[in-house]
C-alpha cells in the first residue's frame, strides 16, 4: 500500500508483481474456493462454499437450546448439517441477536440471519440469493406456512418440512380430557394449517412413527417419513450405577409448554402423596417458565422442591443424583425430548402411554403406567429394587445408541 503509482519504480511496483506471484502459488486453491467469471458471485465467495450445497434453516427463534426441548432438536440437527458438509443458514423468525446461543451458532460456522436489515429486507434476501440455496428446511406449522409460498414461486429451494409434533393431535387429546369447545376449534384450524403444509412440501418429517401412520391414515399421498427427535455425536462413556445413594424423583420439561404444567400438577396432587406415605422422597421439578401456580406446589414438608431453570450442568448433576424420573404427561404428541433426554443420562423413567408414545420397544427401557395408583406403585417398587434400575440403566445407553446417533 506504499505509494501511489504502481507503475513506478517505488514499493508500489510490487504490489502488480507480487499479486501474479500470488495467483500462481495458491492457483490450485483458489480454483476450489469461487468460480471468477468476472463477476463472481459474493454470497459464494466470501464463505468459500464453492461445490457446497446449502441449506437455509428456518425456526421460530435462535435455539434455545438448554431450555426447551424442540430448540434442542433443532440444534442438534444443525450440528449433523454441517458435519454432513452442508453450508448452514440460519432464519430466527423474530431476528433477534439471543445470547449466548448466537453467537455458538456463529462460531460453529453457521450465519444467523438476525437485525433490523434482515428483518425488514428478508424477502428481497430470499429473492437475490435463493437460486444459491438447495434446500429450506422449515421447522414449525406457524412458520412453516409464513414462508413457503414465496420460496415455492420466487426460488428454486427444495422445501422440506419438520413439524416437530402434530398440533392438532395434541390439542385434540387435550380436548378429549378437558371438553373445551375453544381448544376443539383451535385443533381443526391447525389441522387444515398443517395439512396444507404437508402437501406443499417436498417431504414432511416428524419424529414419531405414530404421526407419520396417522398422516398416512388420513391421506396416503402425503410424502411424510419418519426422523429421530434428537442426533447425539457422542454417548456417556460411564453411569453412576450406585442407586443406593441416590436419592429423590425428577420431572424436567418447560413450562411454557401447556403438557408439562398439566403433567406436574396431576402427578403432585393425585400421585405423589401415595407415594410419600410409604417412601420419605422428594420431588424435584426442573423447568423454564415456572408459572405460579407450578411455584404454589410448594409447601413446607411435603417433599416437593421447585428449583426452575437449571445449567445444563446442574441438570447432568440432578440426573446422576435422583433415583427415579418421572414422565407424567396426560396428553401430547410426538416423542418427548425429554424422555430420550432423561434415557441418554441413564435414567430410569416412569412414564404414561403418552409420554412413551413414538418410542420403538418402548418397555425394554420405560416403565409405563396410566392410572394414578399404577403409576405411584411402579415408583415405589423401582425406588425398593436398585438391581433392576441397574439394568435398566444399561438397557438406556445401548437403546439410545441404536436409535439416535448421528448415523
């Protein structure tokens, strides 16, 4: 940069020479980084993603991914794109900068589409770099059906759709339980939102078995597969077995999540005192979003502890500690991500048919028991029978290695 005429005979002379020198050193890396036809492409070019293909990720948020259990999901999948080769975009619906989860993302290799220019120019952003872009792998029926008409007619994206669990489903086996008319009308809405987003998409994933058959039930034509809910990379390479010493029984799930509320509150007034009349546990519940009414549950001497959010650290700690954790959702669909957590931890899992819905062999490795009485004996008998939780603990890590590794 010293100097002004490079045709001179001072320094900036060298500034044309050593560029020639440049070109002809790295010529064989430069060939792999950006076609240059004259005008190259920047959106290829300055990620050197030449002979890559690429795929926009379209979620309501930035993963949260420690505090609910559908950012995990999307995280966990993000992870396997890029490991798979794939260059990794990121649209957070909202195009907020979250923290500390943007900026893992960014790290990780993965732009994330976030700020007021992104939010107020994403149309024209699709529009200008869509043809680069092989596949949008949109996440969630709400957002799912914001966006796929104009990367259908304005893109040659490949759109795949990942709905995490059937609303419809869900809302209808709360109906059944409660009777409301209002969550009935919310159930056929988002069945006909969910239903023409399946036929709009290349293909439809969700985790569970048990929605792709009911899709197929409704309509056979609808491309729909099933998909592991969580891809782990690596397993635990050792269990705290010594089930003697632990103590105490685990819920972990969001609460902003109606089922997990719903679940907490059956299981404390309609099960846990059977329990505590004949074993002296405590109940732990874990979650973000702890509404007043979960907070209330606790109450001087009766065993239930509120503790709310925890680190994943902490939770990894409550996991080894606690002896039992229990799973006692009354509705919901799809697998629940907080099954297979609580099983890649090791754990031995009491849940409701509910809970292990979608979960393939599902009584090798889960206790299942629907009734209140049924559940709070299942409970006691394995808090009494450290052998067996043992075995069952075991049983977890090889299950989850067949069914939900990365490969």
């Amino acid at each position: 940069s010293n100097g002004t005429d490079v045709n001179g005979t001072g320094l900036k002379r060298y500034q044309v020479e050593n560029s020639k020198k440049l070109k002809e050193k790295w010529a064989e890396e430069f060939k792999k980084q950006c076609v240059n036809t004259g005008n190259p492409n920047p959106f290829r070019a300055r990620e050197r993603s030449q002979g890559k293909k690429i795929i926009l990720v379209v979620d309501h948020y930035v993963p949260t991914f420690d505090r609910d259990a559908g950012s995990k999901t999307t995280y966990q999948y993000l992870k396997m794109f890029l490991k798979k080769g794939y260059v990794v975009k990121l649209l957070g619906d909202n195009f907020l900068h979250e923290e500390p989860y943007t900026t893992t993302l960014l790290q990780m290799g993965i732009e994330v589409l976030y700020g007021d220019t992104y939010a107020a120019g994403i149309w024209d952003w699709l529009k200008t770099n869509g043809d680069e872009i092989s596949f949008a792998y949109l996440n969630r029926p709400h957002i799912a059906a914001k966006y796929v008409d104009f990367i259908k007619d304005y893109t040659n994206m490949k759109v795949i759709y990942y709905g995490h669990d059937l609303h419809f489903l869900r809302l209808g086996r709360e109906y059944e339980l409660t009777g409301h008319i209002n969550i009935k009308r919310e159930a056929d809405y988002w069945k006909s939102v969910e239903l023409t987003m399946m036929h709009k998409a290349a293909v439809s994933y969700y985790p569970s078995y048990v929605e792709r058959d009911l899709i197929h039930d409704i309509n056979p034509k609808i491309r729909v597969k099933d998909i592991p809910l969580y891809v782990y990379e690596t397993f635990k390479e050792s269990l705290d077995l010594d089930f003697e010493k632990k103590e105490g029984l685990l819920f972990v799930g969001g609460f902003g999540h109606p089922p997990n509320a719903d679940a907490v509150l059956w299981f404390v007034k309609e099960v846990f005192p059977k329990i505590r009349e004949k074993l002296a546990v405590n109940f732990y519940i874990v979650g973000s979003r702890v509404t007043d009414e979960i907070k209330a549950l606790e109450q001087p001497g009766n065993g239930v502890v509120v503790k709310g959010f925890v680190s994943d650290e902490k939770l990894e700690e409550l996991y080894r500690k606690c002896r039992i954790v229990v799973v006692p959702l009354r509705y919901g669909a799809g697998i629940k991500g907080k099954v297979l957590e609580a099983m890649y931890n090791g754990a031995v899992v009491v849940t409701t048919s509910i809970g292990a819905e979608g979960i393939k062999e599902a009584s090798d490795v889960l206790t299942v028991r629907d009734e209140a009485d049924e559940f709070a004996e299942a409970v006691m008998e394995l808090y009494d029978a450290p052998d067996k939780c043992r075995q069952i603990s075991e049983n977890t890590q090889i299950y989850m290695k067949e069914h939900f590794s990365l490969d």
